[in-house]
C-alpha cells in the first residue's frame, strides 16, 4: 500500500517584491557584510540572492540613456573661446572616465562613446 504524505500550512515559496530585493541587496553587498548571514536573516539562500545581483546588473546594463544634442544659437557668428571644463563627463564603473568637450562634433563624441564600450 501507498502512503501520501500531505504538508499543510504557509506556502514555502515566497513571491518577494522589487523593493524588498534591493533591500536585501544592498544588505548582503554592504562593505563588512557576510552574504550567508544576510540570507539566514531573510531566511533566503544565498544563491538566491546572488541570482538577484546578476538580474539586477544585467537590467542596469541593459538601460540606454538618451544623448540629446543641442545647437546653441548663442554660439553662432560669435568668436570661439577656451573651454576650461568638459560639457560631458562619464564615470563608467571600471574606473574609465571620458570627457567630451562642447567643441567636440558630433560624430567624434559617438566615436569616443563607441570606443568605451
């Protein structure tokens, strides 16, 4: 004869919510934190949580930003001047950073855009 068990009670998975995912996060990826003791807390595993990291990253990654170019009619028929600091400055996450100056054209600022890729 065949025996079934039948487990009654809460539901063992759990649906988490965007909000409580980057809470958990930035928990676990604190400088000085212990991911296993972040996901014991929560009463996550780990591997979870580090599945969560890679989506998260990916989704950033994967964001465009709009570049929107716009022409100055102050500019126009005045003599040129020295520009002391860059009109666009990139920190990228590696440590690269990229400064285009408002003298720059438009098809050398996408060259320098397509080289950081």
């Amino acid at each position: 004869m065949t025996q079934v068990t039948v487990l009654t009670g809460a539901r063992r998975r759990r649906d988490w919510s965007d909000q409580d995912r980057l809470e958990i996060l930035r928990e676990a990826f604190s400088p000085g934190a212990c991911v296993a003791d972040v996901a014991r807390r929560h009463d996550v595993s780990r591997g979870l949580i580090y599945l969560w990291r890679r989506t998260a990253l990916r989704q950033v990654q994967e964001a465009f930003v709009p570049a929107v170019i716009e022409d100055d009619p102050g500019a126009i028929g005045s003599a040129p001047t020295a520009e002391p600091e860059a009109a666009i400055v990139l920190d990228f996450a590696d440590g690269r950073r990229l400064r285009i100056f408002g003298s720059a054209s438009p098809a050398l600022a996408v060259a320098a855009l397509k080289a950081m890729r």
